[in-house]
C-alpha cells in the first residue's frame, strides 16, 4: 500500500533548525512530485515545498523561501526538508504527500494523497 511518513519534528527555539524526513512506499518513488505541507490549528493546510521526481526541480512557498531546503534521494525513495531559522510561525504538523504535478501541489489536489499521522513541530520563543 501506499505510504508517506514524516519523520524528525520536535520541540525547538526561535532560530533554530530541525531536518524532516519522509518515508515512502508502494510506488514509484521517481514518478511523482513530493511535497511538504502544514497546518496549524485554526489555519488551513499549506502547501510549502515540492520537489520533481524526475530531476529533482524544488519549488518553495514565499513564506518558507531561503529558510527551508528540499531535496530528494531515489535510490532510498525519500525526500527531506531542511528547516532553519524557524519561527514560531512555522508551529504546525508537518506532512508530506505525493502529488502528480507541480500544478497539482499548488491546488493541493490529486496524485496520491496520502496524508498519514504526519511529525509535530513546535517553535517556542
């Protein structure tokens, strides 16, 4: 079956950093787009970085642009988001999912959509 589990949240100060993980299973890995999203209570999810499986391309939301890195490794089938200088803004459960396009991402619909029990971040001040 398919699955996508997040990996690596915690508790962290204002200024600090925290990498994710995630973990996948039962597709084709290379073949799909992989995104990070967030939602915090009483907001709605955001999407805020994607990656192409096919060459790696990322894409990030402006409020996580030049904080956050994405990248990818194939050969374990799983995708990472470096996260530094982090706010208490960037408090939310993180998850990540696959998504068949970029467009896709952006509209927060369609490929696999596999939200699983996602990783806690919380930024205290």
């Amino acid at each position: 079956d398919v699955q996508l589990q997040a990996f690596g949240g915690g508790l962290v100060q204002a200024g600090g950093y925290l990498r994710l993980s995630c973990s996948t299973s039962g597709f084709t890995f290379a073949a799909y787009a992989i995104g990070w999203f967030r939602q915090a209570p009483g907001k709605e999810r955001e999407g805020l970085s994607c990656i192409s499986g096919s060459d790696g391309t990322p894409y990030y939301a402006d409020s996580v642009k030049g904080r956050f890195t994405i990248s990818r490794d194939n050969a374990r089938n799983a995708v990472f988001l470096q996260m530094n200088t982090l706010k208490p803004e960037d408090t939310a459960r993180y998850h990540c999912n696959a998504r068949m396009t970029f467009s896709d991402f952006l509209k927060d619909k369609g490929g696999l959509d596999y939200w699983g029990k996602g990783t806690q971040v919380t930024v205290s001040s």
